[in-house]
C-alpha cells in the first residue's frame, strides 16, 4: 500500500491521499516553495498561473473540484504550479463538457494531494513562515529513515531567493498581438510594450478589452527592443520568483522611466519599485487569495482584489518622490506607487482577478489615461 506526504524543510509533515499525476514509489514531485491560497474558488485560474512557477499551492477552502477544469478557466497553456494541496477533492457530477480536477492534473503530469489537515497546515506556514516541501511518496511505511533521506535533499534545494522562475513562462522572443480568445484589436487607440515576465491572459484580455494592442517583450529586452515596437508605455507584467534577482530589468525601466509612461502589476510593480531607487524584501507568508483590502490614499476608498505575492516593497527604502498610492488594509503593506509627474504608476494586487473580485479593474482605465496624457 503506498503511503504519501507533504514534507516541510523544517522537518514537519502532513500525510494524504495521492490524485492527478502520481510518482512512482520511493520517488517525489519536483522540490517547491510551499505557500496557502485563501480563494474559494478559481482552482484552475491558480494552477496556471505564471506567478505560482516553482511553488505547492495549498487551498484552505475545504472542498476544491466541484464545479471542473475548462479551457476557458485557464491563465497560460500549461499547469505552472508544481503541486497542488487540499482538504477534500470533489469527485461528484460535473457540468456537461467538463472534466474533472484529478483528470486535469493527470494530464498536465502534476500531482494533487487530498485528504490534508490543510487547516493545521496554513496556521503552521502562517506561524512558521513559507517554506520549501515535497510530496514524497513510497510503497510501504514512511520510516524515519526514508523520511530523513527526503529531508536531506529538501534542505539542500534552493530556496525561492535563489531561484530563476522566468525562464520558461516569459516568451522567448517579441511578440506582436498575441492572441486572446482568439482575437486582438483590430483598430487599435494605443499599443502598450509589455515585458513579459510571466503574464497571466487576463492582463492581456484587459489591455484588449480597452482596444488597447500589446507586444510582448522577453523578460531579457532591452531598450533597443521596447523603442523598436514604436509602443505609448512599457508595462511591466506580473510573473514568478523574486525581483531582487531581476536587475537587467531594472536597469532598462530605469532608462525609461520618465521617457515613456511605465506601469506595472504584481512583480512588474517590484521591479519599478527597484528602478524607483528603492529596494524590496521577502514576506513571512505572502498574500495568496481573492479576499485582500486594499485602501486608495488617492480617493479615501478601500475595495477588495485579488492577491498573489510573497515579496513587497521595502517603505524604509523608498525615494521621497515615489508617493504611496495603495496600502494593504490589514496589514499596512505597500499595495501601489505612483508618480504622476514622470507617468509611472504600479500595484501590488491584481486588478484582473481571475480569479477574484473586480472592484479594481478601473486600474486598467488609471493606466490608460496616464499613457494618453501629455
């Protein structure tokens, strides 16, 4: 009888139940970051999310699956998680056309961990702080002895600090009008360069939504590239791992900034906070969900988004002219910068959900009018 669980680096673990893609006995999934989702739904939104490459997502709702995995759900072409942890996996009736969540995971090669004390779970990386795991698997008892022989290998993988997680979700060369449901503006009023470090669809679905067209740059360009896109803004897009390691990107902003209007959402608002002059720095667990309030110091109004980082930026670092925007109602967290005299404008959240509330889509339309202004 085979017998898995999760191990934490810190030697903890949390037995379950093996689904989706399994591994053969005495084996384990690829070693990750393992960081607790607070959606209650917005599954598969999460699995292919860019942002979520090189780390486990453990979902606190107690029942995930209920409702199936469709193409339409999607935020990239593959899975970019490397596992997936719950409570309960709903293996009931789906809606016609549909397929279920442990046969979704079976063919994207990941795997999916059921039947987890995922509340005892999330107040441990709550208390303790994220931390790399692997979900290790074995056809007879799990002994001291295997369990140790794990553990040694988990504490000498590295940790997310240390990690390049662009390589492989940003595109490989520039991209002029990438499809979205099939279609791209066709008379466009602006044209946006975006540096593609990981870009969910729905950014891009926005940016459409709007007749605004994107080119995508490689996570690599360089001003030479973004200048020859003939584009009104660079926009910085969200993506994996930490900025600190980004410095390329960092310097190119920074020959931009001013120049051009320059935005950015999630990692592409740390990589302006760099260029900025400031610094960012590693959150104890990160804000993963679509429940997070975030205050306006601009208009006094505070609205609900949607939420995936475990890195912020640094307030002792910042430049006086760089004004906080947007501050993360429970914990006071930076949650957005702005310069209105240089056109440079950047959050922390997700406007775009998906999954998540849209209370802050009107970001899109702020970053608009500030690339249309002169």
């Amino acid at each position: 009888m085979q017998h898995t669980i999760l191990l934490l680096s810190d030697g903890t673990y949390w037995p379950g139940t093996a689904y989706g893609y399994k591994t053969s006995e005495n084996a384990s999934t690829p070693i990750s970051e393992v960081v607790f989702n607070t959606s209650m739904t917005g599954y598969q939104e999460i699995l292919t999310d860019p942002s979520y490459n090189g780390q486990m997502v453990v979902m606190t709702y107690p029942e995930i699956g209920n409702y199936g995995c469709d193409p339409i759900f999607t935020e990239s072409s593959s899975v970019k998680a490397t596992a997936m942890i719950v409570h309960h996996l709903y293996q009931g009736p789906l809606p016609e056309g549909r397929q279920s969540l442990d046969a979704y995971m079976k063919g994207q090669h990941v795997t999916l961990l059921s039947d987890v004390d995922t509340r005892s779970l999330t107040l441990h990386l709550r208390n303790h702080g994220s931390q790399n795991g692997m979900i290790f698997t074995t056809g007879g008892e799990i002994t001291e002895a295997t369990r140790e022989k794990a553990l040694s290998s988990l504490r000498a993988f590295p940790q997310i600090t240390e990690r390049n997680l662009i390589e492989g979700v940003s595109v490989g060369r520039i991209v002029k009008d990438p499809l979205v449901d099939g279609i791209c503006p066709s008379s466009p009023h602006a044209r946006f360069a975006v540096m593609d470090f990981g870009i969910k669809s729905s950014i891009i679905r926005q940016f459409y939504k709007r007749n605004i067209a994107v080119t995508l740059l490689p996570a690599t360009a360089t001003r030479k590239d973004f200048l020859s896109t003939s584009a009104s803004a660079l926009f910085l897009s969200n993506g994996p791992g930490d900025p600190a390691r980004l410095q390329d990107a960092v310097a190119m902003t920074k020959t931009l900034i001013g120049q051009v209007p320059v935005f950015g959402i999630c990692l592409g608002h740390q990589i302006i906070t760099w260029a900025l002059g400031g610094k960012t720095i590693k959150m104890k667990f990160g804000h993963h969900g679509a429940n997070h309030p975030v205050y306006d110091h601009l208009s006094g109004k505070t609205f609900v988004t949607s939420q995936n980082h475990g890195f912020m930026s640094d307030p002792e670092s910042l430049p006086d002219f760089a004004s906080i925007w947007l501050t993360n109602a429970n914990d006071g967290s930076i949650e957005g910068l702005i310069d209105a005299q240089r056109r440079v404008a950047s959050v922390q959240f997700h406007p775009e959900a998906s999954p998540g509330p849209h209370d802050a889509s009107w970001i899109f339309d702020r970053f608009i009018e500030m690339g249309a202004a002169k």
